[in-house]
C-alpha cells in the first residue's frame, strides 16, 4: 500500500494551473518537524517535502495561509524529471489558525 499520511505546514505554494486534461493543480512545498522515538532513543526529525494536489483539493489548499499546519494524507511516487520524490495530495485537514 502507498499511503502517507503527515502532519506539516505549508511554506511554498504556486500560482494555480490547470492540467492538459483541465484539472485544477497546485505545486506546494511541506515542511514537518517532530520528535520521534528511535531504538528507544529520542530523535528530532525535521525535512521539507515538494508536493502537488490536482482536483477539488486544491480549493481547500488554495485557502491555507503560508505557515499553516494541517494533516495531509495521499500517496507518493517518482517526480515527472525520475529525480526524488513527489508526495500527491488528495485530502487535507487543516489546523486551526491561531491569533
């Protein structure tokens, strides 16, 4: 199964495009950072993902503010250049903001 599910906030965000076949598409980068247990020993892991959401996601990631957090959820596979990875979004639960 290819499933990740992250929590993250979004730090970058492209302009809105649309697919050949005239889907709504947006380019996002996601940074997470967290402290996890490994061999029983704490570690805090901290990276920056590139992700892209195509279809009605992209009006709920098209609200979030820049910093935002939230839980995105889809599944990963090679960039269209075979170099590194591309997380695809297809569903999101945004964080509340907080003033």
């Amino acid at each position: 199964m290819n499933r990740l599910v992250l929590s993250a906030r979004l730090v970058q965000r492209s302009a809105l495009r649309y697919t050949p076949a005239g889907l709504p598409a947006l380019d996002l980068s996601l940074a997470h950072e967290s402290m996890v247990s490994e061999d029983d020993q704490p570690r805090k892991v901290s990276m920056e993902m590139r992700a892209v959401a195509i279809g009605a996601v992209t009006q709920v990631l098209g609200k979030l503010a820049m910093g935002q957090g939230g839980t995105f959820a889809g599944f990963i596979t090679t960039s269209r250049n075979g170099r590194g990875l591309l997380f695809h979004i297809n569903s999101v639960e945004p964080d509340a903001l907080t003033t």
